[in-house]
C-alpha cells in the first residue's frame, strides 16, 4: 500500500489538505502555550504602559461652555466613559476649542472641511473667540457682522 494514493489521501484515509491544517493548528497551539514570547500577547496582564490619545467630542450642548474649558485646563483631570462603561480618570494634556465646521466628500476621494452655510445656501456664517458672528458670501467677501456678544460665540444656531 503507497502512503499517498492517486487521490491525495494519506494511507488510503486522511486527505493531505486536511493533514497540513492539522499540523498547522497544532503547531500553533504550542507556540501559543509553550513559547508565549515576552511582549505583544494581549493575555499579559503584569504592567501597563500609559498612551496618548486625541479625543474629539462633538455636538456636546452646554450652558457655559468656558466653566468646562476651564475645569479641565485647571484640574487637568476628568473621568471618562467608553462605549457606556466608566473606565476611570484621564489625565488631561491640553484643550482646544475646534470652530464648527462641515466635511465635504471631494470628487477626488479627499475631504474639505467648510465652515457650516446658511440652509438657503447662499452664505457662511463663522462665530469664534472675538465675540463676534460674521456672515460672508460663498466668495469669502464680508456679507455682514453681528456685534455686541460680551463673551466667545460657542454655537450657531439656524
């Protein structure tokens, strides 16, 4: 009897496809347990290592905005919630206050990012640190300014 038959079967029985992807599994297995390696295995649980994360939080509506800022600029700290479980306190590295915006698909695949526009599509209306609302043409000439705000304009309604 030949150990590999006309049909690829070992002995007669077992397939030389289904031998190799026994072998391979079982290969695996013992490196997984026999040979862990010293880094890189998510099972490690003996240190952790801090990492920086940038995280961008939109359309979130506050009365006042700056106490916020402020709180987080000053502790540096603040307890964060990850899809709806707490996952503790973060340390805080810097804020940045980002103007609204909106992102346009290009037809070359790329993204542009537009300051939002008026519902009849005719002007832009930008807000930011110098108290003021300024409404502008689609060309970027000044259209109008909006004057007498006493602190930063946050948001904009339509």
């Amino acid at each position: 009897m030949a150990i590999v038959d006309s049909k690829g079967r070992l002995f007669g029985k077992v397939s030389i496809i289904d031998f190799g992807a026994a072998l391979v599994i079982l290969l695996v297995v013992v490196g997984i347990f026999f040979f862990p390696g010293e880094s890189g295995s998510v099972a490690q649980l003996n240190s952790t290592k801090p990492v920086e994360v940038d995280i961008i939080v939109r359309g979130l509506s506050l009365l006042e905005p700056d106490v916020l800022v402020n709180q987080l600029e000053e502790t540096k700290k603040t307890n964060i919630v990850i899809r709806k479980q707490p996952y503790g306190q973060v340390d805080v590295k810097s804020v940045k206050i980002l103007r609204r915006s909106v992102l346009v698909p290009q037809p070359d695949g790329s993204i542009k990012e537009l300051p939002e526009i008026t519902p009849n599509g005719q002007k832009i209306i930008t807000a930011g640190n110098d108290n003021l609302i300024k409404i502008w043409d689609l060309k970027g000439n000044p259209f109008h300014t909006l004057k007498g705000h006493t602190q930063k304009v946050w948001d904009i309604a339509i």
